[in-house]
C-alpha cells in the first residue's frame, strides 16, 4: 500500500484491524465481482477515505469508498 494522504491514514488507522481487512477484502470489480484490493493508494476524501488499487483476480482498476460514521 502506498499511503498518499496523512489524513486518511490518521482516519485508516482509527479503523480496527479486523474490519481494514473485511474492507480491502470486499471491493467491487466490474469484470469479477467481489475482490481484494492490491496495490493500492489511500487518499482523503470528503465522504471519507478513498482506496484506489487494482483487482487481486484480474488487476483492473478498482475503488473503495469508506465512507465517514
């Protein structure tokens, strides 16, 4: 994971480990369904923290949004 944003890591970092791995384990991709996300970025978004990667199947691009409480 290359961390882009401080402030959605410090968000990240609030996320208990068990639920960092259900997240990243649950992603969509449109070419396989439910994935993991792989190399991907974190940035800061205003709905919440933002995951860019790719697919762990396929390698397509994917995202996923955490969204803030």
């Amino acid at each position: 994971m290359a961390i882009v944003d401080l402030k959605a890591a410090q968000k990240w970092n609030k996320i208990p480990k068990d639920i960092q791995e259900k997240l990243i384990d649950n992603v969509f991709c449109g070419k396989c369904g439910v994935t993991t996300i792989v190399d991907y970025s974190m940035l800061d978004d205003q709905l919440g923290i933002l995951l860019q990667g790719k697919c762990k199947k396929c390698g397509e691009a994917v995202a996923r949004l955490i969204e803030d409480n």
